[in-house]
C-alpha cells in the first residue's frame, strides 16, 4: 500500500512539473530548428530578422562570383522563387564578392537585375559570413515565417516540393 502511495505521489509531482513547464523558444544558430541570425544590413532595410508572421517562407542565399556551383544554384534558385506568388516565399541573395564592379557586372550577366540581390564587400572578413558558418562553402538556409531554419541547401526541386505543400 504505501509503494502504491509512493509511486502515486511521485507521478502527481512530475505532472505538476511538466505542466508548469513552458515550451522552450528556439536558440539562434544556422541548423533546421534554430533561430536564423539576424542580418544588419541588407541594403536599405535597416535589419532582417525574418519573422515575419505572414506565413510566407524566406530563402537565403548566399553565394560569390569566384564559386561556381554557389553561383549557378543561385540563378536557379531565382528562377523557381520567380514561379511563386510573392505571398509564400522571398528570396535573399547575398554575395562575397569583395570588388563591388564584380558583383555588379554578374548580377547583370545573370539577369538578376532589380531581385533582392546584395553585396558584402568584406568578403570571407565579414561578420555575416563567421555568423553563418560559411567557411565550409557557401550555403542556403529555407527559413519560416517564426524565423526557424526549416531546411539547409535546399535545391530548385526541393524548395518545389515545400512550396507546393504551404
């Protein structure tokens, strides 16, 4: 009798526990489930912190003129966001190109002329690229509108493939 006492007591105080318990937030980092780390500069918009509460999904993409692959899925990945209705998704292309006339002339080579294309003039040196642990190769990051990471190097099929399911 006093196990079962025991055992009845202990259970009524891990429910008690677990119901004063709130649902932790998500921490800032660059992996599916983080917080995606806020960006400063972006242009003209002061702050990016990619919560935006609307529904609509944000691609980041970061990418140099020097790396081919980077640049090439980022054409790509234009192309399919421009299928979409601005309502389910915005795309972010940042570039590390250091010479600005660099950028420049491949945004206009890659017909990307008048898209949310961006340049960081400090290269591998900026504070973003350390932030998004680039080190490694450039990368993408699919982010909801909470401003959680969703997926990581999403390719053209595979932001489809989400898109068609929100």
């Amino acid at each position: 009798m006093k196990v079962r006492a025991y055992v009845l007591l202990v259970m009524v105080a891990l429910l008690a526990v677990a119901a004063g318990t709130k649902k932790a937030n998500p921490t800032e980092g660059v992996n599916p489930g983080d917080l995606a780390p806020r960006i400063e500069f972006l242009g003209n918009e002061e702050d990016c912190s990619f919560q935006n509460r609307s529904g609509r999904y944000t691609l980041l993409n970061f990418w140099a003129a020097y790396d081919a692959e980077s640049r090439a899925r980022n054409v790509q990945l234009w192309n399919e966001v421009n299928k979409w209705s601005s309502d389910k998704i915005a795309m972010y292309s940042v570039s590390f190109d250091e010479k600005e006339s660099i950028f420049t002339e491949t945004v206009k080579t890659d017909k990307l002329e008048g898209t949310k294309q961006f340049h960081e003039g400090l290269g591998r040196k900026s504070e973003l690229f350390g932030k998004y642990h680039l080190q490694k190769g450039f990368r993408n990051f699919l982010i909801d509108e909470n401003g959680v990471i969703i997926a990581v190097n999403v390719t053209s099929k595979e932001l489809t493939k989400v898109l068609e399911r929100i």
